[in-house]
C-alpha cells in the first residue's frame, strides 16, 4: 500500500510540474467568408460560411465546437428556463421565451458541414453545435470548414432580434454559427442561458442580401456603397438597380472576434467626424421625437473616443457604428446597439459606456463569462470618468455610484465571488453588482493602492501589450506590479477570488500633553495600506501613511502639498496597529482615507473628532 501510494504521489507531483510549466502564449485564428440572403417578409434567411481555422495551439485538436446562439429563443432552452426560475428574472425576457410561436422563435440549423471537402458527423445540442473531426487539426496547421445552413430570426427579446420595443426590424447580434474558443484553459463552449460571449480573433467577409428599402449599419467596411445608396458616400456614387428587389451589401472586417449588423427601412444614417481619420456612422429612426437628440449625440461621441484614445490607447479601426436597435446598450465589433428613445443625458451614458466596451472588452477581449467584472467594471471606471468631463458633471468622485452598489452587495449576506462563472451568479441583481459596481471599484480602489499617476500608466501599457489579445486577470495585475514597482497578488485575490471585506477603525487616540497614541483597527479580513489624515487644533495637517507589509514597497503621496510621514509597515495577522504623534500638537480629527476610494464597509468608523 505505502509503495502504491508513493507511486501515485509521484505522478500527482509530475503532472503538477508539468502542468505549470506554461507555454508562451497564444491563440487561435479564424477567418470568415459568409453570404446570406434575408428575407424580410418571413424573417427567416439562409446561410453559406467558408471558415477557415489555423491551430496555433501546442494541442492537437480532435473535434470543435460552434455556438448556435439564436437557438436560445426556443421555448424550453437554457435561457427560457434559467429566467422563469432565477428569483430576480431580467423585466426584458421574464418568460416570454416560453410563448413564442413557431414563428417568432429564433433557430439556426446546419444542413451541411465539411471539412476540406469532406462531410463531417455533427450534434446540435442547444445551443451548441458539437463536431467530430474526420482529420485532427494539427499543432501550426489550417483547416477549411464549409457550412450551409437555415435560420429565422426570434421576435427581439434579449439583444437580437426583429421588431424590438422602439421598431428597429432586424437587431443581428450572435445571428451566425460561431466557432468556439480554445485557449490555454480548452475548449469554451458554453452555452448561451443569459451572459455575454467569447471569440476568436479573425478577418470576416460578410455579403447581406436584404430588401431593396433596408439600410444596414454594423461591423465592418462597406465595399460596395455605390451599389447599395442609403446615406454611404463613394467617389462616383451611382446607385445601382436592385437585383429582384434586393440589394446585396459587401462588408469586410479584419482582426475581429465577432461581426454584428442591424437593419431598418426607416433608418437615417448620418456620419461624423471622429479623432485620428475615424468615421462615426450614426444610424437611427425617422422619428420626430428623438433627431435632435441623435444629432448632438455625434460631437459628443467624437469628444468620448478622443478621451478613450488619450487615457487607453488609440481606437486601431476607420469607422464606429452607434446604431438604435437591441434592448438597451450592447457592444460589438467596430459598433453598438443601443436604444434611441432617451433624454440626452442617457442617450450620451449609453454611447460612452458601449464606446468604451470597444477597448475593454473587444480590443482587451478578456473572456466574459469568466471575467465579466474585467468587461463591464473597467468600462464603467473609465466611462464615469468620460462622462464627467465631456458632460461636466463635476463630480469629486465619479465612481461614487458604483461604490454604493458595491457596499449594498458587501453587506447582503448574498455576494459571491468575483471568479463565479458569469451564468452561475444566484441573482441577477448580484451578477450585475459585482461585475459592473465591483469592476468598477476594482480600479477606483487600485488608484488608492498604488496611486492614481500609476494607474493611468498601467492602463496604457495594458493596452499596449494586450490588445487584439485574450488579457486574464493575472495579465493586468503583473501590468500594474510592474507599472508600480509593488506587489498586488494579494489585492487581486482577497478582491476578486474572495468575498473578504475592508473594515479598518480608529480604535482609540490618547493625548497626554506632549504626544498622541493612536491605535488603528483591522476588523475586516481583507488588508489594504492606510492614509490617515490629520488635523490638529491649530490648523495644521499632516498625513501618515501606513505601508501593507505585503505590497514590499510604498506609493507615491497622494497629496504632494501635504507633509507625509511613513510608518512602519502594517503586517496582515496583527490585528491592531499603535503609534505615536510626537509633535506636541493635539489633533482634532483624524480619518483614514479622506479621498474615500478604500471601500470600507464601516466608513463610520474611519473618523475620530469633530
């Protein structure tokens, strides 16, 4: 038994070594050549893709696996049953997948699939299609995928769709049989119940056949725009006749990892001036009510890229697309869908937010259903930001929002861990929460750590060595050890893989006429560096700053023009901290972080004095 038993240790101690020894990295690449013919009258279309797969894995593949996400619109799929049983259903879906018709559900089925030629044995299971290899895919080799296949549109109830809530007839988001991910961790095929999505990086040839009234914005360069019209600018623009009523439009999109489009025979499609030789396309309803709106939204969508570019990094395509359609405000590549009928105010936060997306998200395309809080947080840290100097909101602090949500959830007894798998979250209300108010404090609360002048710097170079990457949690956190010369394993474990919370007190403070003792607190189990600001009865201040023995190292002064004195570190297992003020003076209040970026969940207890 003991010789069985070492053995085994043996190889669970070689495997171990093996499995960390990582790769350098990598990922996948696909290219898309598809054609549909749509038509409008039925909502139904038919599909040909040409895909063509290079596995620059060091794994040899044996099978693949596609999403088929319009598939989710069937009563009695995952998404159907997932909302008429979570206890907080999202107002848009309910259970009106459960009521669908046979003509308004949403399907996508294959009628062919091979590979070099060859046909290929395949299973729709939902949402997901799964497909055996007659040839594996060898480690640096391609291989050609040929799909023909049949869909309809679902009546719009959760991003796609046709006829959505303010007309838009044809919302085409996730419409086409997308390849899964593979990537360091596997295969990601996921089905689609209610999050967001995970691609691979590729060039997409997308020709639409659509009615002859229909105007089309979304992914892409539009090819041919003197065949097509609608408000597209080309040297010699002739429009030319349609084809049986039909046009075909041509669009071509590199280095994306998805393609999304929308249609609308009403649409006006205006286009703007953006930074760097962008062109903004504007598409939205004739309608009376909302064209004003739609029109002052166009300089302020060129004044949001320009700070997206300043403060991330340069937007790398020649056109963004805001297009009126979906259920709210999605992403997409080179585009958004968003609903029109808004104040401006919320029409300007939508396009900043969904703009935003465009960096984090779809240039930094961090894996969504396994790091939402990476999506949503970091795009509304800096789209906050945006929105406060583009609409002068003069807020001091613009992330005050998302820190109220934050501390909601904190303090609910019901917060899972920021490493739940996006579908997985017990409530929505709790998913949203911690990927967007979180998310967002994630960064907010890392300015307090390693001070602002050091985020903005690792923001930059995140995006400089991560773009048109696949970005992980570890991958960002390293940017900013190596950005701040500290270390931050610990920050990003207690915050995200943990439901730890920050509670620090000004337990007691002692005067006995020549020096103060003061005594500090840390009653939460999550550790963080102190400032703590002083003001004394004659008027003077002065900050401490306690070092988190764990970072090995201190941050910049926050506040240059006050006098900073550095402590000894503050070791996590030792609950209480005391020092001493031996300047004579008698304080008159105290807080420990007066800049209110630390999310503690007692701040009450961070004030001493008046």
């Amino acid at each position: 038994m003991k010789l069985f038993l070492s053995s085994i240790l043996t190889l669970v101690l070689v495997a171990t070594t093996s499995a960390q020894n990582n790769t350098s990295y990598w990922q996948q690449k696909v290219d898309y050549k598809m054609e549909i013919d749509m038509d409008v009258n039925t909502y139904q279309y038919k599909g040909k893709q040409e895909l063509v797969y290079t596995n620059n894995s060091p794994d040899t593949l044996n099978r693949v696996f596609y999403h088929l996400y319009f598939n989710a619109f069937q009563p009695g799929s995952e998404m159907d049953v997932r909302s008429r049983s979570i206890e907080d259903p999202d107002s848009r879906v309910t259970d009106r997948i459960s009521k669908l018709a046979p003509s308004e559900i949403g399907y996508i089925k294959p009628t062919s699939l091979t590979q070099d030629g060859t046909p290929l044995q395949y299973e729709v299971v939902g949402t997901v299609l799964e497909v055996a290899l007659n040839t594996p895919i060898l480690p640096g080799s391609s291989t050609s995928f040929d799909m023909v296949w049949d869909a309809q549109v679902p009546l719009q109830i959760r991003r796609s769709g046709r006829n959505n809530a303010e007309g838009v007839a044809l919302s085409m988001t996730q419409w086409y049989p997308k390849l899964a991910e593979y990537d360091f961790e596997g295969w990601h095929a996921d089905p689609y119940i209610g999050r967001e999505f995970h691609g691979v990086w590729g060039d997409f040839d997308v020709e639409i056949t659509i009615d002859k009234d229909y105007t089309i914005g979304g992914t892409g360069y539009l090819q041919n725009p003197a065949e097509v019209g609608h408000g597209y600018q080309a040297e010699n623009q002739k429009t030319m006749k349609p084809k049986k009523g039909k046009y075909t439009w041509h669009f071509v999109a590199p280095n994306v990892h998805d393609f999304t489009w929308a249609a609308d025979p009403e649409y006006i499609h205006d286009t703007y001036p953006g930074p760097n030789g962008v062109t903004l396309h504007f598409f939205y309803k004739d309608n009376p009510d909302i064209i004003e709106n739609w029109k002052n939204l166009q300089p302020k969508t060129a004044e949001l890229m320009e700070y997206f570019n300043k403060h991330i990094g340069q937007y790398p395509y020649k056109q963004y697309s805001v297009i009126q359609g979906g259920d709210g405000g999605m992403e997409y590549a080179m585009c958004t869908l968003i609903t029109g009928n808004r104040k401006f105010g919320s029409l300007v936060g939508v396009t900043a937010h969904e703009l935003a997306h465009s960096w984090f998200q779809f240039l930094l395309a961090t894996n969504e259903l396994k790091h939402e809080w990476m999506d949503e947080g970091f795009t509304s840290y800096i789209s906050d930001k945006a929105m406060n100097e583009i609409m002068d909101e003069q807020k001091p602090n613009p992330h005050s929002g998302s820190y109220r949500g934050y501390l909601y959830l904190a303090t609910s007894g019901k917060e899972q861990p920021q490493s739940t798998q996006a579908d997985r979250y017990s409530t929505n209300r709790g998913y949203g929460i911690s990927s967007y108010s979180k998310g967002a404090v994630f960064l907010a609360q890392l300015a307090y750590v390693i001070g602002n002048e050091n985020l903005e710097k690792t923001l930059k170079r995140y995006y400089n060595e991560f773009a048109f990457k696949h970005p992980t949690p570890n991958d960002f956190i390293r940017v900013a050890e190596k950005v701040s010369g500290l270390e931050l394993e610990w920050y990003l474990t207690d915050w995200t893989q943990t439901t730890n919370t920050i509670d620090y007190e000004i337990k007691n403070v002692a005067f006995d006429g020549t020096k103060t003792q003061v005594t500090l607190a840390r009653n939460g189990l999550m550790p963080m560096p102190i400032d703590l600001y002083v003001t004394y009865e004659d008027g003077s201040q002065e900050s401490f700053y306690i070092p988190l023995q764990m970072m090995r190292g201190e941050k910049p002064n926050p506040v240059p023009t006050l006098t900073r004195v550095v402590l000894t570190d503050w070791a996590w297992a030792y609950p209480e901290y005391v020092f001493e003020i031996n300047n004579g003076k008698k304080v008159k209040n105290m807080m420990i972080d007066a800049s209110q970026r630390m999310a503690d969940i007692k701040p009450e207890n961070n004030i001493y004095g008046e």
